[in-house]
C-alpha cells in the first residue's frame, strides 16, 4: 500500500517535547556521524529560524583496514567544501570545534557518533539440552549483537579433535556454556564440569590468538566447578553470568545478553580510527552503537506521541533490528534478526509502526498511522539527543520520520 508524505505539526498523535535547556548551548551546527559495517555518514544540522533542520549529508564506503577517523575527516571535508564552510580543522584532522576567526569560520557546537563498525559476534554455544537451556541462550543472544554459527550438545562420542577441528574452521570470537536448572546438589554438577573438561582440552589445542572469550551461563552453583575445570584442562578462565534457565519454563535472557554487548564492545573499540571518533565527541555525548540509538529513539517517539507501545525497526546493512517499548514499563524488548525475515517470535509482537531504512512491505504492512524514515540516518540523528535533545527532535520530525497515514493526504 503507498502513501505520500507531507509535513506535519504536532497534532492529537503528537506531544510537545520538554522545552528545558534550549535546543543547545549556543545553537550553533552540530555534527553527526554514523558508523556501520559498510559505510560511514556524516550529516549537518542546522539552525534556521530557531528551528533545526538537516541541512546536509553525505556518505562513503568503508572498506576493511581503513581509519574511520580519515574517512569521517573526508567525509566533513567534502560536505564542508559543498556548502562553502569549513567543518574541519586540517591541523588536527577532526572537526572545527575552536575557531580562530568565529565569524568567518564559525566552529561546531556538538559532534554526535553512532557507531556500530564490525560485523556481530560469533558465538559457539555448547550445553545439555538443545531444546532447554541450549534454546534459552539462543534466545537470549538474539536480543544481543550476536551471530550463532555453531553448538555442540553433550554426548559419549564427543571427540575433542572432530571438536577441534570445528572450532578452527568455525573461528568464533565467543564459546557461551550452558546447561542444568539452579541446583546445588554435586550430582548436577556432573555433567556440566565434563562439558567444561572437554572445552578445555579443545581449547588448549588452540592457539592464543584463536580461542574464544568463554562465558558460562547455566547453573549457578555448578560454576566455580566448572570453572576449574576449564581452566586445569588448559583451556584458559571463563566468565560466570547468570544462568540463562534457572527453573524450568523461566529464561533470564539480560545477563548473557549483556556480556555479549560488552563483548562486541571490546571487539569494536579495535577497529582503527573508532578511538579518534570517540575523542570527536562533545560532552555530555558519549560513543554510541547504532542499535542502541535507535532503541532509544524508539523510546523518545512513544512518549513523545502519547502511545501505548511502539514497534520499531532499524534494517542495517548485515542484520535487522526490532525494538518493542512499552508506556510504564523500563524494560525495551530488542530482537536481532537476518535481513529480509519475519521469525515466528515476532508473532506476538505488535504492528510495525516506526522504520529506519527501506519498508519490508512484503514481510509488514504499513498500519493507518506509522512513521517512516526512508535514509536510515535516524539512529545516528538520536545520537545528537545526549547533548542536544530539542535538535534532535525537531531535525527527526521535520526531516526524516515524517509522519504516514490514510488520514493523512496529499495532492502530490
């Protein structure tokens, strides 16, 4: 179903954003800039009339190896030379915060990123049960920066050189261990420090630079057991979090989850120039990845328009990201999943009314009333909301989630 697009003013869908503290210290320019795996983006925005508008933007590919610090530097550059202003002090190669000559070269007030610059993290899981614990930490993972490529379930013929052997191919950055409900009777213990025994013996056929961080996530009183058992096999320390099914038919998804993010962290903070782009940022900002951008974005525009709920999608270029927040409650649901697929779990969930990013239109209609941001640059935009939420907002609704609707018409 098609619709055209107009521009809108706040109506009955839609509140006033609290006017505390302006649109920003001075109302100057501010910069944002989003990092994904593919690409790098840079947009201006700008105040015009003391209201934000997006006023420029610009992309390119980033290839692996390269600095994003130097991409982002060229990126600014260029737009700068299009709009015929400096946003870059060449002497320091980062944008031009501090300006010797603020009229004819006034300075950036903000610079914003959002950055999500390396593919996800591949997990190994390994357990006891495929169908319990093994399937709750699948489903923990998916609310994480996660990408499953392998498990093996405990058995008599588990050999550690055919084990071996996966693990080399396979090359995860993360082993996650799982298995057995919270008991601290010994005997339940068996199984898992046997699981834990083998992992080791793998592990220390491995060299350093291959093994996985592992992380133990089953019950908890088998841990410091399974720990030790771990490490006398050679295969080196593991984290404890808590156990992804304590009881049966409960799943506690949050902790594994957690380090997963933390992880996928550690990994980004790798890539070369990311550290650069984090000292670009103007306080109160701080580094952002792109998924949790949107996460918070979704939040904002819910309270913002007076909702219930709302189901937001961000379709990045190597995963798509689903994010159900719901009015009263603190906690945001978030769904990982692979491009172009609707899982069953989503089935529960409710209609898809906010998107970043092409529309799936054959996997989600589009309800009456929905926003729809065609450039996928909201997350970074949302990104601009830590220092400067009013310009962030404003850009957002005048600029790229324009509103939808059959009540909404248009001559065009």
């Amino acid at each position: 179903m098609a619709h055209s697009s107009i521009s809108v003013q706040p109506t009955g869908h839609e509140r006033e954003a609290p006017a505390s503290g302006g649109a920003t210290a001075n109302d100057g320019s501010i910069l944002a800039l989003g990092v994904e795996v593919n690409q790098v983006r840079a947009c201006l925005l700008e105040n015009v009339n003391g209201v934000y508008r997006l006023a420029a933007w610009k992309a390119s590919p980033h290839r692996k190896g390269e600095n994003l610090a130097t991409v982002a530097v060229s990126l600014c550059r260029q737009m700068g030379d299009r709009l015929g202003r400096l946003l870059v002090d060449v002497a320091a190669a980062s944008p031009l915060l501090d300006s010797p000559d603020p009229v004819r070269f006034p300075p950036l007030s903000h610079v914003a990123v959002a950055a999500s610059p390396r593919p996800h993290v591949r997990v190994w899981v390994a357990g006891l049960s495929p169908t319990q614990s093994m399937a709750a930490a699948y489903e923990a993972l998916c609310s994480a920066p996660a990408h499953v490529i392998g498990s093996t379930a405990l058995d008599a013929d588990l050999s550690v050189t055919e084990l071996t052997n996966a693990l080399v191919t396979a090359a995860p950055d993360m082993l996650v261990i799982v298995g057995g409900f919270d008991d601290p009777a010994p005997a339940t213990h068996r199984s898992l420090v046997e699981l834990s025994r083998i992992f080791g013996q793998t592990l220390s056929r491995l060299a350093p630079t291959q093994r996985p961080v592992v992380i133990y996530a089953g019950n908890r009183w088998a841990a410091p057991h399974a720990a030790e058992a771990l490490q006398t096999a050679g295969g080196g320390a593991m984290e404890a979090v808590a156990n992804v099914q304590p009881a049966p038919g409960v799943i506690q998804k949050t902790a594994l989850a957690q380090a997963c993010n933390f992880y996928y962290w550690r990994l980004s903070r790798r890539t070369l120039g990311l550290r650069a782009l984090s000292q670009w940022i103007t306080p109160p900002g701080q580094l952002i990845g792109q998924e949790n951008a949107f996460a918070r974005l979704v939040r904002v525009w819910m309270e913002l328009h007076g909702l219930p709920e709302l189901h937001g999608l961000y379709c990045a270029p190597l995963w798509w990201l689903h994010v159900w927040t719901t009015h009263g409650r603190s906690e945001i649901k978030m769904r990982f999943v692979e491009p172009q697929t609707r899982p069953p779990a989503l089935a529960q969930w409710p209609a898809l009314q906010l998107v970043s990013g092409e529309w799936p239109t054959s996997l989600w209609a589009q309800p009456e009333l929905f926003w729809w941001d065609r450039s996928g640059m909201a997350p970074m935009v949302a990104a601009v909301g830590q220092s400067a939420p009013q310009a962030m907002l404003q850009v957002l609704r005048n600029d790229l989630l324009r509103m939808y609707g059959s009540h909404l018409t248009s001559t065009k």
